[in-house]
C-alpha cells in the first residue's frame, strides 16, 4: 500500500479548533493551556498518518496526557499492552513507554513489526541487571528458580523461570512450588513481596530512580497538610509504604479510586499518571508528591511522528532469548488463568 507521507512540520489550520474541541476540553486541565494549540498539530498529523498506515499506538500509563489522551488507541500497564499486542489485528504497533515494554510486545508478538519512537527511552531497574548476572546467581544458588520483574530486558527474561508484575508477584513466587526463590531486579518490591508470603526471597539491589526518591517524610506531610488519602507503588521503599493507604500496581492504583472515590488523593508514583487519571476522576483532587521519569519523558508527540513516518525504530529480538523470554512470560500468564476470577 502506497501511503502518503508528509514530512513537513505540522502546521496550525484552523479547523483543527474545531475537529479537536473535544480533545482541547479533556486536555485543559491536564496540561498547560498555552501547550494545547502547539501540540494539536501534532496529534492531527499522527493521527491521520497512523490510519494511512494501519498501524496502532499503544501508551503506558505514565505517557504524558497529549500523547495518553491524544494519539494512543490503547493504553495500559506493561503487560497489558504487551498482551493488546499480540490481540490485536494490526501489523503495526508504535510503543509509546520504555525499552523494555517495546521488548514484551515483540515477544508476545514476534510476527508484527514494533516501534519504540526512541532507542534511548531505558529503565533503571532494566539496566541494572544483566543475563550474565542471572546466569551467576544461579551459581551461586543452585537449583533455586527465578523469577524476573516485567522491568527487565529481554535477554534477562530469556533467563528467568517466569516472570511477573507489581501485581501478580505473590501468586507467581508461590506457583514456583519451593521453598525459596531468586527474585530480581527490584530490592523494594521484592521486600514487599516477601512481606506477603512465606516463600524465602534471595534478593537484586536493582531500584527504580522514579520511585526510590520518595520519602516517608513526604507521604506524612501530604497527609497531614492535605488530608490526602495515601496511595503507592510498590516499587517505593518499604517506610514509604507504611504509611500508605492502598499499595497497588499502576492497574491496582485506578481500581482503588474508582472503588474509594476519595476527596483528596496522593499518588506516590510518577507524576504523568495523576495527570492522566485526574481526566477520569474530576471529583478527586489529586496532591502531589510524584516524580517524572526522565525515561518515560523522552517520548514526545515529535518522535512518534517520525516513527511513523520513518517506521523506526524496530525492536529486533535475536530468535533465542526470543522463545526463553516468551517461554518465561507464558509461565507468568499461566498461572493467571489457573486463578479463580
């Protein structure tokens, strides 16, 4: 199919007021209004070049509203659009999240051509782990198996027994039948879990620099000045969850507030997720602390453009960490459908 691209500079029309009034209105209190008119060109060429190219636009829910909001087809956490991948019918999926999500997409859908819109969009606890670090943790523990965080690189899943989320880490430890498990890379999270479970954790110094910066004194203050109910990831530290109300992954954290509909809320997480839930809970006034990913931040409305219209960059899996990675992942997926409910 011959596909028409534009590689000028998105201009302002005037129509575009009007066939984006909508968008403009859901976008006005997340974002600075005088940013509205600059990124609608954007989001009109990335649109229109999207439907020229069949393709579909996934976005992670710390995505920036303009790209959230404005240019994804479908948005989630890690895995859930890394499963939205392998449903869905297009040949053509731009991953608007980190390096590592692009990877898990790929691996659940080997045969489709996947876009991250910049190579450099990394992950502190990805990076902080390698395959050969595995491999010699496993030395060092013989026979123990492991279990490796979503926020890995591929070639780590390649080498892990299953994988999990922040949300289903107890139930894959414990579908490992054993006694004791290697849990990597995440030291808080892993605290966290084995907080919940019986199963001894040999634990990674990996942390996410989003959420390690969170303090206790922080989440104190915010309720103690705001009257703010308390809700974190559990990538914080482990004083940081103490104080918390609700401790939940991104998905957990959107259920809670639809369910509790509190007056006042502190996400501790990063800060493009309260920009972005504040549009589906107007009545909740949303109080910060949070922090940016500086990661996350490198997608803009500019370089998924150019994706597209470039078709880069493709992420390549070379074919056999590819089948231990998905073999992996499909252990995790396994046992959330042996679950009741």
């Amino acid at each position: 199919m011959k596909v028409n691209v534009d590689l000028a500079t998105p201009r302002w029309r005037d129509e575009l007021e009007h066939e984006y009034a909508a968008l403009a209105a859901r976008l006005e209190p997340l974002v600075p209004c005088l940013e509205i008119p600059l990124h609608l060109p954007w989001i009109d060429a990335i649109n229109r070049l999207k439907r020229e190219r069949g393709a579909v636009i996934m976005a992670h829910s710390y995505q920036s509203p303009e790209i959230f909001h404005g240019v994804a087809d479908i948005t989630g956490d890690s895995l859930g659009l890394a499963r939205a991948a392998a449903e869905c019918d297009a040949e053509l999926i731009v991953v608007c999240g980190v390096h590592f999500m692009a990877e898990s997409a790929k691996i659940l859908a080997p045969e489709k051509t996947v876009l991250i819109p910049d190579l450099e969009a990394g992950c502190s606890l990805a990076s902080s782990i390698t395959a050969e670090d595995v491999r010699a943790l496993r030395a060092r523990h013989p026979g123990l198996p492991v279990v490796s965080y979503a926020n890995t690189s591929a070639a780590v899943k390649a080498e892990s027994d299953a994988i999990c989320t922040s949300a289903n880490a107890v139930q894959v430890v414990e579908s490992m039948g054993v006694e004791q498990v290697i849990f990597l890379p995440d030291e808080f999270l892993g605290r966290h879990v084995a907080s919940q479970t019986t199963v001894k954790l040999v634990l990674w110094h990996g942390r996410c620099e989003v959420h390690e910066k969170f303090t206790a004194q922080q989440a104190r203050h915010a309720r103690e000045q705001f009257d703010a109910a308390l809700v974190a990831h559990p990538e914080c530290a482990p004083e940081v969850l103490a104080e918390a109300d609700f401790v939940g992954s991104t998905t957990a954290m959107g259920a809670w507030l639809k369910r509790e509909q509190p007056a006042r809320v502190a996400l501790i997480t990063e800060c493009s997720m309260a920009d972005n839930l504040r549009a589906e809970f107007p009545s909740t006034q949303f109080i910060k602390p949070c922090n940016l990913c500086p990661h996350m931040q490198r997608i803009t409305l500019q370089n998924v453009h150019a994706a597209l219209r470039d078709l880069k960059h493709a992420i390549e899996i070379p074919a056999g960490v590819l089948r231990g990675a998905r073999r992996a992942l499909e252990r995790m997926l396994q046992v959330g459908r042996s679950e009741p409910g």
